[in-house]
C-alpha cells in the first residue's frame, strides 16, 4: 500500500498520484468471537471413539509431569524412599482421576484436567493441614461468594490473569528443559515439527500428525534417550544429570506394586495444627486464583461461551472437594486445574469433555496397575518441560486473546494492563530470588505460618497480576457506557447470568437433571 495515510486534504507529492483508496472491507479489523472459531470438536461434541481414547490418552501422559515431579522431590525430603514414591505417586493419579470426572460432571463442566498443585512450596506431610484448607474453596465456591467477586471480572483484568497462568509458569520450560538439552531440545523441535510444520506442509484434512503430536514426538525422542541411557552415556556422568537424563532413573518401576487400590487414610490419622492449617488456606486461595484464570482459557479453547459467575463458583466448590479427597487420600500435595492440559486443548484443537473423561479413566486405571503406571512415570523431565514451553505458552496466549473485547487506544486500559502485568512478574521475582538467596522469603518472622501465608501468594505471577488488575479495573472504571466498552465489559454483559445466553444451558447445565434440584442463577 502507497502512502503513509497520516494527513488531511493535498498529498500525492510523488510521481503517478495518490493510490486508490482502500475497500472498507480490508480496513476492518478481525471481528472479536465469543466463542473461538476453528476447533473441531467443541465441548459437547466428543470424536469417534478410537480418536477420543488416545486423546485422552495423551492428556494423561501430559498430566503425568507434574505428577511425577513434585513427589520426586517432596518424598526425598519427607524421608521417604523409591517405594514411598510410587505410593504418592499412584494416589496422586487416583485422586486427579476422581477430581477430574467430579469437574467434568459436576463443577464447570469444563474439559478441566484437575491435577496437582504446587502447594509442595509449604507442605509439611500434614493432610489435617489439607483437610482443614479445604474448606476455604467449599465455602467460597458454593457459597456463591466467588460468584460475587467473579462477577467484576472484564475481559479487560481477565487478560493479566489468564496470561500469566501460563506465561507466568516460565520457569517450569527452558529451565528444566536444559537440565538434559541433548533430550530435551529434540523433544521441543520435534514437537513443534509434528504439531506445526508437518500439517502445514501436507495441508491434509485429516489432522493426524497436529492431533497426537504429543504421542509421536514423546515416543521418539523416549526412545533416543533410553539408547542413551542403555548405551551408558551417562555413566560416568554427575547425580544431577542421571536424575535428569536417564529413563530408569526414578526407581519407581522396580518400588511400584503391581496391584494397589489407594485408600483413604493409608498413611495414619491426620494430625491438625492451627498454623499449618492457616498457611495451607493461603496457598489454596492462591489455587483458587490461578485456577479462576485456567478456567477461562480452557472455556476459551473448549469454544464454550463465557463461563457465568454461578458456573465458576460450582467448580470452585467442586476443587474444594478435591482438596477434601487430597487430605483424605494423602496426596501431599492439593488440586487445581491442570494448566498444561488447558494448553494440549489448543493444541489439538479438540475441547470435548469426553476426551477428558476418558483420560480420568486412564488416570484411575494406571494408579490401581501399579507397575504399568509406572513405566509411563520414568519419562525423564526434561522431555515433559519441552512440552510445557507449547502448552503454558498456549494458555498465554487464550490470556491475551481476551484484548479483542478491549479499546486498545485508550490510555487507562494501556496503565491496567501494563502495570499489572509487570508488577505480577516484578513481585514474585522479588519474593521467588530473595527465598533462593536466604532460604526464606522476605517476610520471616518467628511464626512460620503468618510468614507463609505472606510470601506464598506473593510468590505467584498469577495471583499477583490477576488481583492487582481486578482491583484496578473495578476501582478506576466509570459508569458511562465508554468506559463499559473500554474495558469490553459489554461484551460479557450477557453472561453475567446463567439464563440470559441460551449457548450456557448447552455448555455448563449439570446432567440427570440436576439442574432442577441445583439451579444455576
């Protein structure tokens, strides 16, 4: 296009006059969606059978990371040997199996893999801690108080919470991704090969390669790194680079059972402690946040509409269960949304929540087949962390998608979108360096619950972003219909209830008719 479009009247200035005007069609930009167009299979259009069965399958093998991860490093600590591991490591997927098919039919929804969390950061082998947190999201949740506090959300403050619920897991890719670069960086350029150029070199219809890019490259590049380690490559090499490289480093396969049904209790009777207890509802309510922004991304590529309020605060409720049902078990650790399966939605394009159901089943299946289960565990982590630079980069992605509802040229939403961003990467940087340097956060007094329950919310990108710009945008917003569309609220307006959009009866209404017992407001 000729000219720079800048000034009024005259121009033209050089040689063969001013160029045609532009079609008015070519000036508009894209039309913001409700709902993502281009995904296959939506909420409640599940595949043919076979397809959904892998699928689901590769949404267990992409939830067994941090399933894995955390109690490798948290049983070590708890004094705990290769068999203790395996024990946490099958109840963890029994008790995600159950989280999962209680959201799914009974919370949001929502194709939501409920995993593990990161609660580990305070976890001090008290379930009674867990039990007791657990009442914090069952009341907020059914209680419809996250409704109320759901209902200020604009997609305007949903962008810097949704965004850094993925971005902000950054240093969960690269990082560990190049504690074993040699596996690690072919997984990541394989995966992308398989998810990216493949399809678009064929241009096929039948979505094979895109669609269980996980699958292929996993497969392959487990095998190069079992060569590897059969080779004896690493032989010789530090304990560091053994745990990261070698895939019969866990251990667990010879410690796993072949059979083993988890029960509730198995480790003994909880103990309680009031201050325990106290930093465990912090890290919950920080799991409720980050959860809040993992919802509204897998809705996004579920290509539901909007969640309502009442809808977000049932899962909420739902997650509080399955923190009730971690205490219970004894997972060591709590439940929130799986962010890395919110992003293998977008990645396969197929939001359906009998995928996810399917992969509940799997999870259910390999905890009680114990040495089966375990053959899947011993993935070296490097190659999981290769996939989590796609799937958490994805989720911040569904954050930013949020700014087509938004007015971009104006300067008030540019200050609540920018500083909330910055200052939710700034602040845990902060609290995250000053714990690595000192061994303890910044606040550090004699109570280490009241120092928990200060630096662990502190400590999350999320958290800090999404509240800060929920605060923002509630507080400096007027009433005026300008400023209802700066910050596309208008947009939202009309699932702000459960009943004034259709599309949420089809997406988000509970089955067997429940509805009439539990209606949704």
């Amino acid at each position: 296009m000729a000219g720079g479009g800048g000034g009024g009247g005259g121009g033209g200035g050089g040689g063969g006059g001013p160029a045609p005007p532009p079609k008015q069609d070519e000036l508009v930009p894209h039309p913001a969606k409700d709902q993502l167009p281009n995904i296959a299979y939506c909420i409640t259009s599940p595949p043919p059978w076979p397809e959904a069965i892998l699928l689901g399958f590769q949404h267990y093998l992409v939830m067994l990371g941090t399933t894995v991860l955390i109690p490798s490093s948290l049983v070590p600590q708890m004094g705990g040997g290769n068999e203790e591991k395996a024990k946490v490591i099958q109840t963890l997927l029994f008790v995600a199996g159950l989280n999962t098919l209680c959201q799914t039919l009974f919370g949001t929804r929502l194709p939501a893999v409920i995993g593990v969390t990161s609660f580990e950061k305070i976890m001090r082998g008290i379930q009674g801690a867990l039990i007791v947190a657990s009442t914090l999201q069952i009341v907020i949740g059914f209680s419809g108080l996250w409704r109320n506090v759901t209902r200020f959300l604009s997609p305007l403050s949903a962008v810097p919470l949704v965004a850094l619920s993925g971005f902000g897991l950054y240093e969960l890719g690269f990082p560990v991704l190049a504690r074993c670069i040699e596996i690690g960086l072919p997984q990541l350029i394989a995966l992308v090969i398989f998810s990216q150029y493949i399809p678009h070199i064929l241009r096929s219809d039948k979505h094979v390669f895109d669609r269980f890019a996980v699958i292929f490259s996993v497969v392959l590049v487990w095998i190069y790194a079992h060569l590897l380690t059969v080779g004896g490559a690493y032989k010789n090499t530090g304990t560091k680079t053994q745990a990261s490289c070698r895939t019969d480093r866990a251990g667990i396969i010879g410690a796993a059972p072949w059979i083993r049904v988890p029960y509730p209790f198995q480790w003994g009777a909880p103990t309680f402690d009031a201050g325990e207890s106290f930093a465990m509802m912090a890290a919950s309510f920080v799991a409720l946040v980050e959860s809040t922004g993992a919802f509204i991304a897998v809705s996004r590529y579920a290509s539901a509409t909007p969640m309502p309020p009442s809808i977000l605060s049932r899962g909420v409720g739902w997650q509080g269960v399955g923190i009730l049902f971690s205490g219970i078990f004894g997972t060591g650790n709590g439940s929130s949304v799986s962010v890395e399966n919110a992003g293998l939605l977008a990645l396969t394009r197929v939001g359906s929540r009998r995928v996810v159901q399917i992969s509940a089943g799997f999870m259910i299946f390999f905890s009680i087949l114990g040495k089966f289960g375990a053959v899947f565990a011993s993935i070296p982590p490097p190659i999981i962390a290769a996939l989590y630079c796609l799937f958490f980069a994805y989720v911040g992605a569904a954050g930013l998608s949020f700014l087509q509802f938004c007015n971009l040229n104006s300067f008030k939403t540019k200050f609540v979108l920018s500083f909330s961003v910055f200052m939710g990467l700034s602040i845990p940087q902060y609290f995250n360096e000053y714990r690595v340097v000192n061994g303890y956060g910044p606040v550090h007094t004699g109570a280490r619950w009241f120092n928990d329950m200060i630096n662990v919310p502190f400590s999350s990108e999320a958290f800090v972003a999404g509240m800060l710009a929920l605060f923002l945008d509630t507080t400096l917003h007027r009433k005026d219909s300008t400023s209802k569309k700066d910050r596309g609220m208008h947009w939202w307006d009309k699932f702000r209830s459960f009943k004034t959009d259709t599309r949420s009866e089809e997406f988000y209404s509970l089955p067997f008719n429940l509805n009439k017992f539990f209606p949704s407001v």
